[in-house]
C-alpha cells in the first residue's frame, strides 16, 4: 500500500471504512431495536454520521489534491481543509442530537431494559471501530491528509461512545434497577463525540485563517535554516499551514561579497535542508539578502 500515490491511498482506506460504517450501522440499528437499547441506537445514529463524513473526505481528497492550475495558483489544499472542518461540525451536530435525546431520557425517567443482543453490538462496534481508527489515522498521518486524520478521530470517537454504551448495557445487565444507566451511556457518548468534534473544527479553523505553526516547530525550521553553511542570520519567516503541509517564507542574510550564483547554491540548500528535516514542508520560498542590507536598515 506504500507504493500508492497519497491521493489514491487516503481513497483507498476511505472507501474501507465506508463500507465498515455501512455494515456497523445496520448491526448497531437492529441491535439496539430488538435489544431494546436507546444508547445502541444512539450510537448508530453516530455511524450513520461516519457515513456522510466519508463521502465529505472522498471529495476533499479528490478536489483537495489536484495540482496548483490559473485558477488556484497555490493548489486546492484548502478544499482538504475545508473537508476536515465540515467533520468537525457534523460531530457537534450529532453530539447536540444525541446530548438533547438522552438528557430528555433522563429527565422525563424513561424506563428501557436493554438486552444482551445490544451489549453483543457494542462490544463487536468497539472492536471494530478501534481497528478501523488505528489503520486510518496511520494513513492519515502518512499521507498527510488532515481531512484523513480527522476521519480517523471520528472512528475513534465512535469506538469510544461503544466503549460508553458497553458499560452501560454491562450495569443494566447487572442490576436491571440500573436501567437508567443506558441514557446515561447514551449522554456520555454526545460528551466524547462533542469534545473530538470541536477539537477537528478548531484544527481546520487554524489552518483557514494561517495561524502560525507551534512554537516547537518553528523552532524546528528556524534551526534548520541556521545549520545550512553560508547562512549569517535569517528573518521574516513566515509558516501557514495548507492540507496539513507547512508552507515556508524566509528571508536569509548572506555575505556581501557573494555571486548571484554563490547566493542561489546557498538559498538551494536551505529549501533542501528544510524538505528534508522538516516532515510537513510543502513549498518553500526562500530570498536571499546581503548582510550589509540588515545592517543599513538597522
């Protein structure tokens, strides 16, 4: 699978867990319905949301990873972000839908003895789901696909609601006087769901407005750029964040005395330094200045 191209690979895993969340859905629907659970149908309403966050991560894919044209001189990366953000929000969406049911559940004292047929589905859905987040979050992080990555938090936010909806069902099987235990789960899910959402959201939202990278990384490609030989000094470096790839501006000061071609071989090597040491670099525009310039501006 490593031989694939990113694009091709991030659709390839996207198409698997499309056909996973297809086949959870059903299983969780009919065992929540004859299991007599509102968690397990809660948390297949959840699936039922991984199956639309699939086909926003297809086209992200498909449109986010053309190549730069007259038109998106800088490429499509942002419709990757874009993918990701609209993840985020469908998980709020479904955590308030879910938070709403079982808060009124819990409030109105709703009485559902859920069977073992649903502590079954949710045991099965953990498992799965789990696995299914491990694979495509190694993807993602291969590719380096935000819209990818989020799709894998959004696997494991639905294992995480099994793992809410399974101790539920355990409790109510134990005691059946702890019936009420099944809402609570339900809740609990909306909880996970709600806080993974916002965190996919805020992500997308960042990389939208070209917030700057972590302190740690910029300490990583500043670090980088020193190291190159030449290099007297840098400044006005610029990092935004484009389809989860950093995109670098920098400025470098040089000896006076250089020949353009001297300067050109120096700048060069820095762009090489940092496509190198820097995992996420996408492309780097790197100027060159005499150091005599600093100095007279100083």
């Amino acid at each position: 699978m490593r031989d694939l191209p990113p694009g091709r690979e991030g659709r390839r895993i996207t198409w698997i867990g499309a056909g996973v969340n297809a086949g959870l859905m059903v299983l969780k629907f009919l065992a929540g319905y004859y299991g007599r659970s509102q968690a397990m149908i809660a948390d297949a309403v959840h699936t039922l949301s991984d199956l639309f966050t699939d086909g926003v991560v297809l086209f992200g894919l498909a449109a986010g990873r053309k190549e730069a044209d007259s038109g998106h001189q800088f490429g499509h990366a942002r419709i990757e972000t874009l993918a990701s953000a609209v993840v985020g929000l469908s998980l709020l969406v479904v955590a308030g839908y879910l938070g709403l049911k079982s808060g009124l559940d819990i409030y109105h004292h709703n009485e559902v003895k859920p069977t073992w047929l649903a502590l079954t589905g949710a045991a099965l859905s953990l498992v799965t789901k789990e696995i299914l987040f491990r694979y495509t979050v190694l993807v993602g992080r291969r590719i380096k696909s935000p819209a990818v990555v989020a799709n894998a938090w959004h696997h494991r936010s639905d294992a995480m609601s099994s793992v809410a909806v399974f101790l539920g069902l355990l409790g109510a099987q134990i005691n059946p006087g702890w019936h009420i235990l099944d809402a609570y789960a339900a809740l609990l899910v909306a909880v996970f769901i709600a806080k993974v959402g916002l965190g996919v959201l805020l992500d997308a939202v960042r990389e939208m407005t070209d917030s700057a990278p972590a302190p740690a990384e910029v300490s990583r490609i500043e670090a980088c750029i020193r190291t190159v030989p030449g290099v007297l000094d840098h400044h006005d470096l610029k990092i935004r964040s484009m389809g989860g790839l950093f995109h670098i501006q920098v400025h470098v000061l040089v000896g006076d005395d250089l020949t353009v071609i001297q300067g050109h071989k120096i700048a060069t090597a820095v762009e090489a330094c940092l496509k190198a040491e820097i995992d996420n670099a996408g492309q780097v525009i790197v100027h060159i200045d005499p150091l005599g310039r600093k100095k007279v501006a100083g």
